[in-house]
C-alpha cells in the first residue's frame, strides 16, 4: 500500500520537486500545518484560543468565574499580617520558620538538625526540643525585628502537642502570634 507513494516520492526527490499528496503553503514555523490539515497527534487547533502560544504549552489557571467578587480582606491580608509562621515536625526533627508573605523570603529559622541545637538536646523531637526550637525562632525574630506572626495548620495536622508546644514558646518568649483554626 505504501510502495506506490514511496517510489513516488523518491522518483520525485530526484526530480527535486515534492510529492503530489504534499502541500507546502508557507516556510519553515510559520505556524501552519505543512502536510495535512491536521498535526501529528491529531489536534487540528493547536494554538490557543489568541493565537499566541503553540499548544504543547499549558495555559495559565483561569478562574471558573472571572467575574467573582475578592473581599477586601483576601486583597490585603498579606499586607497586614506580612509574616507567617510555618512549622515542620517529622520523627526525626523539628524546625520552624517565619516567612514574609509578600516576598516569600525566611526571616528566620531554626530546627534541631542545626549544629549548635542539636548538641545541646537529648532528643530531637521531643516536647522539650519543640520549646528549644521556638525559643531560638524568637531570638531571631527579635533580631530581624519581627514581633508578630500568623499561624495556620496545614490540613493535615491538630493544633495540639508539639506544634501547639512551638507556638506556645514563640508567644512565651515575645512574638504575638495570632492562630487561625478553620
């Protein structure tokens, strides 16, 4: 079945011209499908819906309703409250940071893996060791000038024992930090 177009081809390569079933309407990436009104993988419409981008690349998220009204609040919350307070705790050690909201950039950290807390700890995951971590944070807070601090748990996690232990020990020792619970 492909013998005929294949000799065909090939007489007309030596004759330097294309084959009959081949339609060339333009160079090289114009943006135009050269050999069938379909692409290779079969989307006819492969530019976005402003011809700007080729389809391979993902769009932005657009929202399902554009015209959906963003409170006051949700507008400037960031501004507000700039500086987060993001607590890990796995099996093996603790740490915790602030975050300035806007810029995204750690103002200051501290965790039990570090050198100077770790040989001063039995363990590294217990309470006590979640009280060091945020006694250490709040050093470095005041140092950076930071003094408050918003908290919310991930979805995953209770505000209860160890996590609540860190909070606890920020606020004991000098920053306000204001913990929203869904």
């Amino acid at each position: 079945m492909l013998r005929p177009v294949w000799r065909s081809w090939r007489n007309n390569a030596q004759n330097r011209s294309l084959p009959s079933f081949v339609q060339r309407t333009c160079g090289f990436h114009c943006g135009q499908v050269l050999f069938s009104p379909r692409s290779f993988f079969g989307v006819e419409d492969f530019l976005d819906d402003d011809n700007s981008r080729p389809y391979t690349y993902q769009k932005g998220k657009k929202s399902k309703n554009p015209q959906k009204h963003i409170s006051f609040k949700q507008r400037t919350i960031a501004f507000m409250e700039p500086f987060s307070l993001d607590v890990f705790i796995s099996k093996r050690f603790v740490s915790a940071s602030l975050t300035h909201r806007v810029t995204c950039k750690q103002v200051a950290v501290a965790g039990t893996n570090s050198k100077d807390v770790k040989a001063a700890l039995q363990s590294r995951s217990d309470i006590p060791a979640c009280l060091a971590v945020g006694r250490i944070l709040a050093e470095r807070a005041r140092e950076a000038d930071v003094y408050t601090a918003t908290y919310t748990p991930r979805e995953r996690d209770r505000f209860e024992g160890k996590i609540r232990a860190v909070v606890q020990s920020l606020i004991d020792n000098g920053i306000d930090v204001k913990v929203y619970l869904n």
